[in-house]
C-alpha cells in the first residue's frame, strides 16, 4: 500500500472538509497496515464518502469504505488528541481490498 497522508486529504477531500485523516502503520516498520481513519468537519460529507468512494481505487487498490465506530479509549488514543474520530456521525474509516 502506497497511500500517503496527502493521499488521504486529496481523495477523501474530494466530498467534504476532511478535519483529520490517518493512514494506520506498523509501530515497527511504519508500512500501512492497510487501513485508516478520515473526520470530516459534517455528517453530510462523511456520508458523501460512504456514498461515492466506497468501492473506489485510491494508488490503484479498491478501498471499502464504512462509517467509523468507537472503540471507546482505544481509538482515543489512536486518534492522537482528535478524540473520536465517529463524532456525531462525522468519522469514516477506510481499508484496503488485499490484491
């Protein structure tokens, strides 16, 4: 996986402001684990993103796309300081499809 963290902003910005996007990486190696975190400053956009990119390629792997769910303290601190990323329905998350 190639994505970047300004692959993030640029396609999942094309619906909505996106307030906080994470690629998720090995603590070890720092490669992609696969998946990760978008918030957008609506619902509506995140929605959107469901709706559009959900089945589309982002760096050439077809990425599902669902709305986030909390994972209570976790995801707090995975969110580095943002705190949950499905703030009243404005977080999504992303992964993958393996190839």
């Amino acid at each position: 996986w190639s994505a970047t963290q300004d692959t993030l902003y640029s396609t999942f910005g094309t619906v909505g402001t996106v307030r906080f996007a994470r690629l998720c990486t090995d603590a070890n190696t720092g490669d992609s684990r696969g998946f990760g975190f978008v918030s957008y400053t609506n619902k509506d956009a995140a929605v959107a993103a469901i709706t559009k990119l959900n089945g589309k390629n982002m760096d050439g792997r077809q990425i599902v796309v669902l709305s986030a769910t909390s994972r209570g303290e976790n995801l707090k601190k995975e969110s580095n300081g943002h705190g949950n990323f499905n703030e009243t329905g404005k977080g999504i998350c992303f992964k993958f499809q393996k190839g």
